[in-house]
C-alpha cells in the first residue's frame, strides 16, 4: 500500500457569517484528524498537508514529497453542498471516476443514511475545473461534504470509518499498478481524423503533444497552473485543459483514443460576447434546469421560454442569460440572499439603499431587467422594450462587451465571469454543442 496523503480546504465561503465559517473548518479538521489516526492504527502511512498553505503550496507541498504510488485525499465543507455529499475527480478519467466510486461506496456501506449526490466530474464545479485534481502529480480526488451540524458522534464515527475503509482500498488498488517504464502511447482524433502524432496516458489523464496545441492557436506556456509533461524529447499537457478554452474532449476508454473537435456549430471565438444569438432551445435549457434540480420548473415552467424571447428581442445572447441565472440562482433554488417570489434571477440591485434587492411583478419582467443590465454593460445599443432595469442608467454603456469582463462589476467575485463560462460550457455539452 502506498502512502495517502490528506488536506483539508479552507475556502471561503460567500454568505456564510465568520463564526459559522470557523465552525466549518473545525469540523472538517477534527474529521481529518480522526481519519489520519484511524488509518494509523491500521499501519498506514499518512501525511497531513499543514492548515497554513494556500491552496496551490498544498499542491506543490504534495508533488514535493508523494510517489507515483500515493494518494491524495481533499475534504472541503462547502456551502454549495449543503444538499449532500459529492467526491469529485478529473473529468475524463475513467481510472479516477473508479476511484472516485471505491470510495463512495465505502463511505455509504459504513454511513447509508448518508445523503450522497454521487461521484461527479469536477467541469461540473462553479469554476469549471477543481486545481486539487488537476494539478496534483498522483491520483487525487476531492470530497465536499454538506453540512454536519445535526450529525452526531456515531455518525461522526462511522464516516471516519467509510472514509478510511475507502482510502486504504484506493491505495490499494493504485499501489498494486505496476507501471510500463514509459507512458503508454494513446490515439488523437481532430475533427473526425486521425491525428499524425500520437499522446500518452499519464494516471489515467490524456496527454496531447504542446505543438498540437500551438497548431490550434493555443499556447499554454505562459500558465503556471497548468502541468506539463517531458517524455521521449516531447512535452505533453492534459488534453482536458483544452476545454476551458472552448474545445470539444472527449475520452474513447475502449479504443483508448481522445477526441478533439475545434469545428463546432457554434462560434468559439464570440461564445463569451454577451451580445449575440443564442444556441439552445427551450425544451434543452428546460431538460438542464431538471437534471440539475429537478424542481425547478415547478413554480417557473416558461422560465427557458422568456430567456430565449427576451434575450432574442435585445440581441442580447439568451443563453448567457440562462447560465447566469443557474450560476446565481443555484438552478433556482435560490437562497437567503433572495427569494422566489421577488422573480429578480440576477442579483439585480435596486436604486433605493432602503431595499435589499430589485423586485419585480413577474418572472417575464424580472428576465426583461436582467437582459436589460445585460445590455447596459455590453452594448451601446438602444434598448427596444421599454426600460425596466433599475439601474439601466447608472452603467457605463458597453464597458463589458464579454462574459469576464462583468466579473469586479456585476459581482465582486472577481471570478464571476469564469463561473457564467464554466456553466455556459456545463449547458453546451449537454446538448452536443461543445
């Protein structure tokens, strides 16, 4: 068995109160620390990542000191989880999706009252992309566990237990590989064609030569997020890092083949200006609310409908629109911050200190305000409905012509406009666009 190595996330959480974000990070440390002294008195070797580093030291810290046949274990308390828990791995793996279910299944044979959403891609994140699984040089997976407040030290008990059944049997399964000397070679598929050159599998990820990237007008040289791999005299990178900029991956376990597309029906150059059409039909946005919530059509069931009408009359791209309202919505399950029945799916202001945020009759004008400020920020267009956006007049007039650049402005989550794209990418490929 190799060695496991384990580290808790301290992300912060928007909305949560100081003291209920202390409360979070106590418990997901005492659990660590249950976890680490149950797998030590099974002989186990651990090593705990100290709570002092940021998030990409940890990372550095692990590839400093791990070997090819350790493993590496993120707990995270997120409010965005607050409905169960999920273990995340890198999307296209095969190997680390099974890895992924080792451990679940673990953890649900030791806790079955658990409320489990599953084992999940990490594209399917806010951010599109977890760095912990991306990033780490050995097997990584990261689970975010919902909240504990009504648990109790049986139940305590029995999740340290799930968790370490799990992790032993991870280890297991990945020290028991005896890699080739090399990586094994895997086939390219570009638009349909075989590609010249040949990639390798690394843990189970693709890798595609950098000098295909550079043929795709890409160059991942100046990220130092990104890892890069040296074999043969050729320099590899994750063909899945190919995704965020708007590429089509896939991954053929059976002829052991990635699948790259650059030839979409879709403009991949404009897919992040706010001004333009939108691609999808109602009856797709109306299945990806429902596969995301399955309740979220029962008070709004034209939701989809109004995006594409209101969007479409602006020039405005309505599926933008729709992905920003999941993304603040949380699929409209909406939140403390706003409620229902103030059809505001935005986060709209108001112009009166006095109100917490803009409210609106209806969910039609309540989308007609969004598309609107929308509008404001990208175009400098007239408006051709009449204004019902608060603060219409308070933008400057096309200053965020793209998605990225609402983020500081719309939001003061300086990444708000990477998690509109990482939900917009979400929408594309589940109906085939992307």
């Amino acid at each position: 068995m190799g060695r496991i190595f384990l580290w808790t996330g301290h992300a912060k959480q928007p909305g949560f109160f100081c003291a209920q974000k202390v409360a979070a990070t106590e418990q997901m440390v005492m659990l660590r620390d249950g976890i680490v002294a149950e797998l030590r008195s099974r002989g186990a070797e651990v090593f705990v990542v100290p709570d002092d580093l940021s998030l990409s030291n940890s990372i550095q810290w692990i590839n400093d000191r791990s070997l090819p046949t350790d493993v590496a274990l993120a707990i995270e308390n997120s409010s965005d989880c607050l409905q169960g828990t999920s273990i995340f791995y890198i999307a296209n793996n095969a190997e680390r999706k099974k890895h992924a279910e080792l451990l679940s299944l673990f953890l649900i044979r030791s806790l079955p009252q658990l409320n489990s959403q599953g084992c999940q891609p990490d594209t399917v994140t806010k951010m599109g992309r977890l760095a912990f699984c991306r990033q780490a040089n050995i097997p990584s997976l990261l689970i975010k566990i919902g909240s504990l407040s009504n648990s109790n030290s049986d139940f305590d008990r029995q999740m340290t237990i799930g968790l370490a059944d799990g992790l032993i049997a991870w280890s297991r399964e990945v020290a028991n590989f005896v890699p080739n000397s090399s990586y094994p070679n895997i086939d390219i598929e570009l638009n349909h064609q075989t590609y010249e050159e040949r990639g390798i599998l690394v843990n189970g990820n693709a890798y595609i030569p950098i000098d295909l990237c550079d043929r795709l007008g890409v160059d991942f040289t100046e990220f130092d997020d990104i890892r890069l791999v040296w074999d043969r005299g050729v320099v590899y990178l994750k063909a899945i890092e190919l995704r965020d900029r708007n590429f089509s991956v896939t991954w053929d376990h059976l002829s052991q083949t990635v699948i790259l597309r650059s030839i979409l029906s879709i403009d991949r150059d404009r897919i992040d200006c706010i001004m333009g059409q939108g691609n999808t039909s109602d009856v797709q946005m109306m299945i990806f609310l429902k596969a995301n919530n399955e309740n979220a059509l029962d008070k709004f069931s034209d939701l989809p409908k109004i995006y594409r009408e209101e969007g479409t009359i602006e020039g405005v791209n309505y599926d933008i629109a729709f992905c920003q309202m999941c993304l603040e919505t949380d699929f409209l399950r909406f939140g403390e911050s706003f409620q229902f029945s103030e059809n505001n799916f935005a986060n709209l202001g108001s112009v009166d200190s006095s109100e917490h945020l803009a409210t609106f009759p209806d969910p039609r004008l309540g989308v007609r305000a969004q598309i609107q400020h929308l509008k404001a920020y990208a175009s400098l267009e007239p408006l051709v409905q009449e204004v019902v956006d608060p603060r219409f007049y308070l933008v400057r007039r096309g200053v965020a012509s793209k998605v990225s650049q609402l983020s500081g402005r719309w939001s003061a989550d300086l990444s708000y406009g990477n998690r509109i794209m990482a939900m917009l990418r979400r929408l594309y490929e589940s109906t085939n666009l992307l």
